[in-house]
C-alpha cells in the first residue's frame, strides 16, 4: 500500500471528474477510480446523447413544417442511422476532455478498477490497497426498472441501452412521463416513432408547475404522440401492453420497442459502505449531511448517489464544495431552493426555487404569483412560440421565491431567475437591469415590470405617486 491520497475519487461521472480536477488544482494528490470509462451517464449516456438527438429531432420537425415559408416539407421517416451516427459524433468530440490521458495530464492518477471499502480510510481497488485522508463517493445511479408482468422478458431499453438500437422502431411504448420519457418520446415521435407514453402519476413532470405539464401534453398530443396519465401499466409482451387509467378504461397499446424512464436507482452496491461506518438511506442513497459529510466524516459524496437533485449540474457543485470541505476544511453549504433545471423538451420548461402550490403551502394567501402569458413577448410572436409563459413567485415581502419559464431557450432565461432566488431581489430589482431586445430572456423582465408597474398603481403606492405630481406641477408652473 503507497502513502494515503489526499482524495480519492470514486466515480468518474460529472461529480467525479469535477472533484478530481479541483483537487488537483488545488495541488492535492487525487486517485481517481472508475470501473467503465471517465465521462459517466452525462457524456455516454445522459446530457450529450440526449441533446444531440433532441437537436436532431427538432431539425426533422421544423423540415416537415416548412410549407408555413413557401418550401416543400419532408415527409417519412428520418434516418436513425443518420441520427445515431451524429449522436456518435457529438460524444467522440467530447470524450477527449475526460480522457484518462487528459485527467492524468491534470497529475490526476486513473484507476481502472472496481472500489470497495475496507476500513474508514482504506479501499480496495481490484486488489490494489489504497488508503486516502479524505474520499469522495461519486458512483451515480443506474435506470430503475419497475415491477410489471413481462417486462424482464421483452428486452427493454433505458437511456443507457436506447442508443445502441438498430432502427427507429415504429412504435415505442414509454414507460415514465417524467423529464427523461417526455424528452426521449418527443425526440423519436419527431423522428418517426409512433409513441405513447404512460406516466403513473396524475400528469406528465409532476415536480413541474401543472400549467406547464399541461402545455407539453398539449403539444405532444399535436404531434402525435398518445400520453395515458393516471395509469397503472398491468402487463407488458413483445408485440403489445396491457392497462388501466384512472376512469379504470383498459388499453391494449401495439408496440414494437419499449422504453423504461421511471427513475433511477444509486450504485452503491458493491462499495462496501459498513466497513467504512458510512449509512444509507430508506431508498438506498448515500445519507450526507449539509456539507455533504457521510457518517465517516473523511468521505463524502456527490452527485446522484446522495439522493438530492438528479442533474448533471447539481454533481458538479456538489462536488466542489465537497472538495472544499474536505481538503480546506470550509463548510459550504448548497442552498438547492435556487437551484435551477431544465426539461429539454420542445417547448422548453425551466423552473428554480418554489412552485405556487409550495408557496402557497408555505406562506398561505401570503404568497402571490405574477403570469406573464408569452403572447405578450415579441421575440416570442417573431418565432410563432407564443404558448410559452413566464411565472414569478412571490413571497409575502414581495421577493422572488420561483419562477418558471417556458418556451425556447428557457433553459438559458432560467439563469438570471436563478440569481433573483438565490439574492432574495424583489422584482423591481430584475426590472432594473436593462436588457437586449427582442430576446427570450425578456420574459422574465417583463413579468418583472408587470410586478412594478402593478406595485405602483396600488391604492397607497398610487395616492402617493399622484400627490407628488401635483406637488411637481405646481413647482413647474
């Protein structure tokens, strides 16, 4: 066994490979180990498949819409070896930057092997004895398969297997209506697919505002795609599915694929934790504390293995201020409420900090909402994407506690709500920074200046305003 490492990383997914970078920045001596290939969910899997093809798809669909400019529109099926290959290329640009030579390049050592714990500051790497003054658990999660009849015996796929399929299938059954199913069904409906999605719960995103679900189902319903909510799948075969929604109708969906986006589960497993005193929760992930300390207060986790916020970026702050903690000995903590996310999903829905219920649950009749329909934005009516909204959130001192956004690029207008949240701005706070026009981000400001405009014309706010005119009308004279 060599002398311990200042951090050893376990995982190299974004968490990981953010924390052993730092590290190393840091002048730290950093074992990084991974039993696949650096890059994890998010670059072979997850983030950069998911968006090439979604990019891809939104090409197809604007193609087949472009009769609305004098052109002829394509028609049929696109091409999934076409698809599949720019997926392809997309990852291989990427890939180099997690490279186990670029992280060695960084004094990064990359250890291929299967890690396990065997005391509170040692593990065992494929028989390799290493001992670290502090550790890091960044395994991630794998996709969750849920307990239907039939389904273990249809060769189902996940996000993790959906990209290696050989054709677009005609008819894709998915199961799951959360972000991954709703995204990845748009995405093969734009290509070809005829898709139908069943979700469990009583609509589709259900930890998104219900206006916004309501809007996306909407939009899939118009392109084709079938959505059963409420509903309780019974039993699943190679050619077909049986269930049941919630008016108890039954449903024999024809499928030729299935697609399983029910949620995930964390790669703990074979980590050995009771040797290292490190505990779980009731669902398996890592329990961590504020600083995301495990119960061995030398290991700490980030990423999808803690059970918080499953999102490529959450990992990548987590990680950091893991590292922080642990080799600084600082006590950052993340304040998730400001935390924003995206559903890549056409349009887009992006949402930080509180939904109106949640407020509502929070500060009672206290708690207001600002709605800012996007008929009423002009980059929106240029684009004909005017079914979009923005919504403030607002709590009872009037600051911004969430917001919503959707529509193009929602995603990047997230950004500065996110500020607002985190800063506890009023909206008059937002309405004061100037900003380009005519932009996707002027939804946000100008719900912003709603807020103003109508704070200003209140009973008390408009006496006053008023009072001081006449007193200026009559200096001016």
């Amino acid at each position: 066994m060599n002398g311990p490492y200042d951090l050893a990383v376990i995982g190299g997914g974004s968490a990981g490979l953010t924390a052993a970078r730092l590290a190393a920045d840091l002048g730290a001596r950093v074992a990084l180990i991974e039993r696949d290939r650096p890059g994890g969910d998010c670059l072979w899997t997850g983030c950069v498949p998911s968006k090439t093809l979604l990019h891809a798809a939104a090409q197809v669909h604007a193609a087949r819409r472009t009769d609305r400019y004098g052109l002829t529109p394509a028609t049929g099926p696109a091409d999934w070896t076409a698809a599949a290959a720019r997926v392809r290329e997309a990852i291989s640009r990427i890939e180099p930057h997690d490279s186990p030579e670029a992280l060695t390049g960084l004094g990064i050592e990359v250890i291929r092997a299967e890690a396990r714990f065997t005391g509170p500051r040692t593990l065992d790497a494929d028989g390799r004895m290493l001992a670290f003054r502090h550790a890091l658990i960044a395994t991630g999660s794998s996709p969750h398969l849920p307990a239907v009849p039939g389904l273990d015996d249809v060769g189902a796929l996940t996000s993790d297997t959906v990209w290696d399929l050989p054709e677009l299938p005609h008819r894709l059954l998915v199961i799951g209506g959360g972000a991954i199913g709703c995204e990845l069904g748009q995405a093969f409906a734009r290509l070809g697919s005829n898709v139908t999605i069943v979700e469990a719960a009583p609509r589709l995103l259900p930890a998104m505002e219900p206006q916004a679900a309501d809007l996306l189902r909407r939009r899939l319903g118009a392109e084709g795609v079938t959505a059963h909510t409420s509903a309780v799948l019974r039993s699943v075969r190679p050619a077909s599915a049986d269930l049941t929604t919630a008016d108890h109708t039954e449903h024999t969906i024809a499928l030729d694929q299935v697609l399983v986006a029910t949620g995930r589960r964390p790669r703990t497993a074979a980590l050995g934790l009771e040797a290292a005193g490190i505990r779980t929760t009731d669902h398996g992930f890592i329990a961590t504390d504020s600083r995301l300390r495990t119960g061995n207060p030398r290991v700490f986790a980030a990423g999808d293995v803690t059970g918080r916020l499953p999102f490529t970026h959450v990992a990548g702050v987590q990680a950091a201020d893991a590292v922080l903690n642990a080799l600084l000995g600082l006590r950052r903590r993340l304040d998730y409420e400001a935390m924003p996310y995206a559903v890549f999903t056409d349009p887009e829905i992006a949402q930080v900090g509180l939904t109106a219920a949640q407020a509502r649950d929070r500060y009672g009749d206290a708690a207001r909402t600002r709605f800012l329909p996007h008929e009423e934005m002009d980059r929106a009516v240029t684009e004909d994407a005017t079914d979009g909204f923005t919504q403030l959130v607002l709590d009872p001192k009037g600051r911004i506690a969430g917001a919503t956004v959707v529509g193009p690029r929602a995603g990047e207008a997230i950004v500065e709500l996110a500020h607002a949240v985190r800063l506890n701005w009023t909206p008059g706070r937002l309405a004061a920074t100037v900003h380009p026009y005519p932009t996707h981000a002027d939804g946000p400001w100008l719900a912003a200046l709603a807020e103003v405009r109508h704070n200003l014309t209140a009973h008390r706010s408009h006496t006053m305003t008023s009072a001081l005119l006449r007193l200026r009308r009559g200096v001016l004279r």
